[in-house]
C-alpha cells in the first residue's frame, strides 16, 4: 500500500527531498504522494516532523 499525507502537513518539503523515486510533490493544500510512484519503503514518514505520513488503508 502506498503511504499518503494528511491534512497535519505543514507543506515544509522534509518528505519530497527523502523520496528515493520522486513520487511526492506540492499539492494544493499540501504535499501528495504519487501512489504509483511510492515503493513503501517509509523514508518520507521517518522524515516527516509532524508525524502526517502513514500508509493508505
């Protein structure tokens, strides 16, 4: 399952630097992660200092 990044982002880009395949970027809102890029290796929640990645139910 791909990870997915909640409405808790604060849009700091600590995630899209770590994504070893590129799969986040700036949304709207907030930064989204690519669900065909993400390979769920969790690097981006490790990363994120708000705690708003997880992965998808």
């Amino acid at each position: 399952m791909a990870y997915v990044i909640s409405d808790e982002c604060v849009s700091c880009g600590t995630c899209e630097g770590e994504c070893p395949n590129g799969a986040i970027s700036q949304g709207d809102d907030h930064y989204v992660i690519d669900p065909a890029s993400c390979v769920d290796c969790g690097t981006c929640a490790e990363a994120c200092p708000t705690g708003a990645i997880s992965q998808a139910e």
